[in-house]
C-alpha cells in the first residue's frame, strides 16, 4: 500500500539578505522539511530553488529534515520539492 506523504516546508528564519564581496546582495533561505500528518523529519528530500524553469541551486535534507541554500541573488523564485 503507498502511504501518501504530505510535506510542508517550514523556513526557519526566513530569507537572509547579506552583501558579498561583490557588491550584490545575497540571500541564504534555511528550514526543514517535514511530514505534514505524524510531523516527522523527512530525510534526502530534494529542494530546488527555480527561476522561471532554470534551476538556480539546490540542496537535500539532512537526517533531521534540515536545509539551506546560500548565495542567492536577488529576484523572484519559485521554491520546490
């Protein structure tokens, strides 16, 4: 039987502005990723960071549902897993 797995994507402290040594601004975007039913961390979950169809970065969970993507420019994203 598949057990359908809801997942909800919670930021942990939201999306982070800083200024690299290039004068750009950067953004780091962290949370976790969990099951939405039992509220369990999901492991090796694929996040992607998109803009318009091209894959900008991206990352897995970790063991306790946790990721973050660094170095982000400026702009307008779509955030999937």
């Amino acid at each position: 039987m598949t057990r359908r797995i809801l997942i909800v994507i919670c930021l942990l402290a939201g999306v982070l502005s800083v200024r690299s040594a290039d004068g750009q601004d950067r953004a780091l975007i962290r949370g976790f990723v969990t099951d939405l039913e039992d509220g369990e961390s999901l492991v090796g979950v694929n996040v992607a960071l998109r803009r318009d169809t091209v894959l900008v970065t991206g990352a897995a969970t970790r063991s306790d549902g946790f990721y973050g993507l660094q170095g982000i420019p400026s702009g307008t994203y779509v955030l999937a897993i």
